[in-house]
C-alpha cells in the first residue's frame, strides 16, 4: 500500500478513536504529499518510495527541532506534543540504525572511499548520505564521520 493510502487510512482510524494528535500529524503528513504531488515539475504518476521517505525525513526533522526550541524555552506542553507527533511519523520510518551499526557502514564508506582524514569529509558525507538515506539522521552520519576522520585508527 503506498504512503498516502496508509495515511488516508490512519486518519480515517485516528477520527474514530477521536485521536487528535495522530490526527494532526497524519494530516500533516498528507498535506506534504498533497504539496509535493502539486508541485511544479512533480510527475504525474506520483510520488516515489524515496520522495516519500524524504518527505517524511524531513517532517520528523521539523518536530525534532521544534521539540528542541521548545524545551529550552521551557515549554513542555508544546515539546510533548511535537515529541508525540514525531513518536507518530516515525512508525511509517524504516528502522533507525543503532550507533554499533553506522559507525560499522560508516567505516566501510570511509574504506571504499580512501577517505585518510578530515579533509576527505565531503568525498564520505556524498556516498553516505546517498547509501544510509532514511537509516540515520544526516546530521548524527555526519557527526559520526567527523569522529571517525579525526581519529584515523579505524
């Protein structure tokens, strides 16, 4: 079943339970498919597997990083609910990669790469990011790699 029926569904679900907040963020989730497939240049077959992982990537990023601005305002009624919201959009999310496990692809990538240090981190970050796309947040791949280039005894 493709994204966008599951998120119909779900939200057909959340109604019915009188969920709001699953509700809230499965309509938002449509409300970006909606944008993306009306996009200009956006073909007309629909989105595709990686679109849509990108697309939700990205709404899990945005709740990450208001949850965040949240807390440090002090603010946890509206951090709970950015931190539910975000629980909600990562069960359509392929499983995460545990840390034991990026660093292991990550070193293979530095490997294939003949990345030898600090310098080589955009050669890394390029065919990491492509090859780790949806398993590992970008930012926490490109912590990884700066750790790993700095201590070159991998």
């Amino acid at each position: 079943m493709a994204l966008k029926e599951t998120i119909d569904a779900g939200i057909k679900q959340a109604m019915l339970a009188k969920d709001k907040v699953r509700l809230t963020a499965l309509r938002s989730i449509k409300s970006q498919i909606l944008l993306a497939e009306t996009a200009e240049g956006a073909s007309a077959t629909g989105l595709s597997t990686d679109q849509e992982l990108k697309l939700l990537n990205k709404a899990a990023k945005q709740r990450r990083e208001s949850a965040a601005t949240y807390k440090e305002q002090f603010r946890s009624d509206l951090e709970e609910t950015e931190l539910a919201e975000l629980a909600i959009i990562e069960e359509f999310l392929p499983q995460q990669l545990s840390e034991g496990d990026l660093v292991q692809k990550l070193v293979d990538i530095i490997q294939r790469t003949g990345a030898k240090g600090p310098s080589d981190l955009g050669k890394v970050m390029g065919v990491a990011a492509r090859e780790l796309s949806g398993q590992a947040d970008g930012k926490r791949i490109s912590e990884v790699v700066n750790m790993l280039l700095n201590n070159t005894d991998f």
